[in-house]
C-alpha cells in the first residue's frame, strides 16, 4: 500500500514538475519592426483579405467595428475573437509593433501566451515585415472601443493554453512567402492570397483528431466545420471536373454566383460578402489562376 501511494505522489510530482516546465517554457521570437512606415490603405486592403474584419466584428449581435466577441462554436469548446480597437484595455491599444507582429505572425499573446489556432497564424506567418507596418497602421484608425470580448469556454484540458505549446511543436512551422520563378506574377500572387491572408485552406482542408490541417490532403475539402457545415475540395482536378474556369470562379469570388446558377451559402457566403467582393479584379484572377492551375 504504501508503495502505491509513494508511487502516486511521485507520478503527481512529476506530472506537476512537467506541466510547470510547460508553462515557464518560453516561445516565439523578436521581431524589429518599429522603423518600417506603414500604408493605411494598403494595410485595411489586407486586413479584409485576411478576414480581419469578419471574424473581428460580432455583426449577428450589431457590434462595433473589431470590437470582437463573434462566436465560433469546435468540438473543443466555444471561441471569441477578442477586441482588436485601439482601446488601451480592451482593445490593443497599449501594444506595439512588434507585439503585434508577434501576435499576427507567430501567435503569441504580449504576456508570452500562445494563441489557439482558431487565430490562423499558421497562414500569417509569411507576412512580411511591410504587411505588418501596414497592417499596423491600418489598426491605428479604428476608434477604441472600451468593452472586452467574452473569454473562450474552452472544455478540459484545451483550456489550458500551456499545452498549445506542445501543439505547436508539432504542426507550426513557420515559413516565409516564397515565389516560384518558374510561374507568372500572377499564378504567384494568387499563391500568396490563398495560402496567405486568404486562409482558404483552414475551412477547405480535412483536419485531424487534435484540430491540425492534414496538409498532404491540402484544399481536398473539409467536413465538420466549426459551427456546422463542410466546405468542398477546391483543388485543380475537382474545380476543373465541376466545370469552374477562371472567368467563372472570378465572378464567383464577387458575386456568390455559382455557374450553376446557385449561390455560395454558409460560411464561403460571409466570405464573400466580407472578404472577396472588396478585392480588386485582378486580384480574384489571381486566385481562380492559382487554384484552376494547381500548385505544382
């Protein structure tokens, strides 16, 4: 009996040793950012084509502009986006560059938490320095708002944060936006929205068991998405086999309009209305090329 017991204690002293080691385990880098002049315009064109926007402003229950608290409902518990105004308390009003850098690019709080990847910093980490100076000073405009997001209610053990750093060991591995010489300028742009800001392979790629894309399976659509729904395979084989063509996804992308003459519904319907419809023409060429033409 009481080598059981002395055998428990040692496993809960360890355990405790292991998950104290887990939360004083320091993650992420600094960046250097603070000398870069940002562009207002080009960084809310990003912003919106990053999803900021949407996801950022609870328009079900008519809230302010990036003040948060949109819901996102996941097999590991419910989601709100936080407060992105410039309010000093409930916003990020106090930040700085370079936290926000950190923040966008390697999903780290400015106290040192990670983020939980419903944040796509996974997608944002190719950003470049200039993405985030403009970026930055497109935030600087938004006027504070002084309520704070909800907290998550997150279901054990995902609410405690000190464990994504395990997850990020595994699946985050960030990487700088790279272009393929061997494509033209606007394959190439088109690979940078969807792979980037765009996101477009956190809703249409399968995930696994711990809520981690399976990027062999990339853009080869998804079942079970937050909040309900499936999104479908938006590869080059599937999208040229259901007739799309650039033309047609083009107009899609504006529109909702599908060549069937049905309209997108659900989520890629608030993304449309939210996200692609703002964008420049060539920009949603660039992403019908990209996605009719395929990556490799």
């Amino acid at each position: 009996m009481r080598i059981w017991l002395l055998g428990a204690i040692s496993s809960l002293a360890l355990a405790g040793a292991g998950f104290a080691a887990l939360v004083y385990w320091p993650i992420g880098s600094e960046p250097k950012l603070s000398a870069i002049d940002g562009d207002v315009q080009k960084g809310a064109y990003l912003a919106r084509m990053s999803g900021c926007i949407v996801c950022h402003t609870d328009t079900e229950n008519s809230g302010k502009p990036l003040a948060g608290g949109t819901e996102l409902p996941t097999e590991f518990g419910r989601f709100y986006s936080p407060n992105l105004t410039t309010d000093a308390t409930a916003g990020i009003g106090s930040w700085s560059i370079e936290e926000f850098a950190k923040a966008v690019r390697q999903g780290i709080s400015p106290e040192g938490e990670p983020y939980y990847p419903s944040f796509p910093y996974l997608f944002y980490s190719g950003f470049s320095d200039q993405d985030i100076a403009d970026l930055w000073a497109a935030f600087q405009t938004v006027p504070p708002v002084s309520e704070p997001s909800r907290p998550h209610d997150m279901m054990p053990p995902f609410n405690l944060r000190a464990g994504l750093k395990l997850w990020r060991g595994l699946y985050f591995k960030p990487e700088e936006y790279v272009s393929d010489p061997t494509k033209s300028a606007v394959w190439n742009r088109g690979k940078y929205i969807v792979e980037g800001p765009a996101h477009c392979g956190a809703c249409h790629t399968p995930r696994n068991v711990l809520g981690a894309r399976k990027t062999e399976f990339a853009l080869s659509g998804a079942d079970q998405l937050p909040g309900g729904g499936s999104a479908p395979a938006i590869t080059s084989d599937k999208l040229k086999a259901n007739d799309w063509t650039v033309s047609s996804l083009k107009y899609a992308l504006q529109t909702g309009l599908m060549p069937d003459g049905d309209v997108f519904g659900g989520s890629m319907g608030k993304v449309v209305r939210n996200e692609t419809a703002f964008l420049t023409e060539q920009d949603r060429e660039a992403i019908a090329i990209y996605l009719l033409e395929g990556s490799n």
